[in-house]
C-alpha cells in the first residue's frame, strides 16, 4: 500500500520559503549586546540561516552543505540551464 501513496505523492510538494536572518535579528536571537565584531564573523561564515543556529560543527556543516546544493545545484542550475555546472561551482567557491 505504501508503494501506491509514493506514486500518488510524487511531484507533490509544499514548498516553504525561509530567509537569512538580517544580522540584526541574529543578535535579537542570541540575546547579544557586545562584542559585535567577533559575532558578526560567526555570523557570516553561518549565512543566518535560522536552520543552522541550534546545531555546532559537523552538524551545522552538513546543513549549509545542503542548504548550498538545494539552492546552487537545483535551483540555479535548473531554472537557468546551465550547461557548465563545473564552472559554476567554482565561481561559488571562490
């Protein structure tokens, strides 16, 4: 029975936009009022995406990981056809 739910929901999806926290926001959500220089490092290398902020090393890692192939080999790549990906990653790197 599980099998036919898998081809009834195939394709189907909710999509949910989320977006960076503003660095403002980032410091409302850590509660910080000093030492803005040091967070604002961390904050970069973070992106703000809220998904990442109750996660620390590897686990923090794999999801910007994700979050960067979800947004750079999916979406870009597909919605705007290109042709060399190898390319494009490295100009996403640098």
């Amino acid at each position: 029975m599980s099998g036919e739910f898998a081809t009834y929901l195939s394709g189907r999806y909710v999509e949910l936009n989320i977006y960076s926290f503003s660095f403002r926001e980032y410091l409302d959500y850590y509660e910080i009022t000093s030492d803005f220089k040091s967070h604002f490092y961390r904050y970069l290398e973070d992106g703000g995406m809220p998904s990442t902020f109750d996660y620390r090393g590897d686990d923090k890692r794999l999801i910007l990981i994700d979050l960067y192939n979800s947004i750079v080999l999916k979406d870009i790549i597909q919605r705007n056809n290109v042709k060399n990906v190898d390319l494009l990653e490295e100009i996403c790197n640098v």
